[in-house]
C-alpha cells in the first residue's frame, strides 16, 4: 500500500461517481460501515447525511471517521482517509 500519494498521483479517480464506505464508532466502540455517496470537492471529501442519522450521531459524539473510496473494476484503486470528521449545517 502507497502512503505518499498525491491528487495529481490518483488522475481523475476522484472526479468519478463513486459509493464511498464511512466507518464511524458506535457508543461501545464498535465500527459502523456505511455506503455514501462522496464529493471530492477543494481537497477535501463532502458527505451529505441526514440530521438525524445514525451516522451523524456517532460524529456528533467522537469525529473520528474513516473514509474509504474504491473502485469495483480492476485495478482497483482506492483511498483511505482517517481523520476527524467537521459537520457543516446545511441551510434549506
């Protein structure tokens, strides 16, 4: 596994429409693997979950998030994000 990737690294692999997978941790620590659909947009990833989400709930309580993008075609190529996810209200 490469770790020293960049955007130029990954051509237009970003820029397709993609399910990515989101892992979030339950209350007791436990992972929740969930589809959603992904924007690569200025850098970062945008996911769209609804309010009152389980998944928002979860980063709501404890951000850290895991993102996985993947292609179901050989090679396929993918990317992993760990970081802390940031919520943004959605005005509309």
């Amino acid at each position: 596994m490469r770790t020293d990737l960049t955007i130029e690294d990954l051509g237009g692999f970003l820029d397709r429409p993609l399910v990515a997978v989101l892992a979030t941790l339950r209350r007791d620590g436990s992972v929740l693997l969930s589809p959603v659909w992904q924007e690569w947009r200025d850098g970062g990833f945008n996911l769209w979950l609804p309010v009152d989400d389980v998944k928002t709930r979860h980063l709501q309580r404890d951000p850290r998030a895991t993102l996985v993008v993947a292609e179901s075609e050989i090679p396929l190529r993918r990317v992993e994000l760990r970081n802390a996810a940031r919520l943004i209200a959605r005005d509309g």
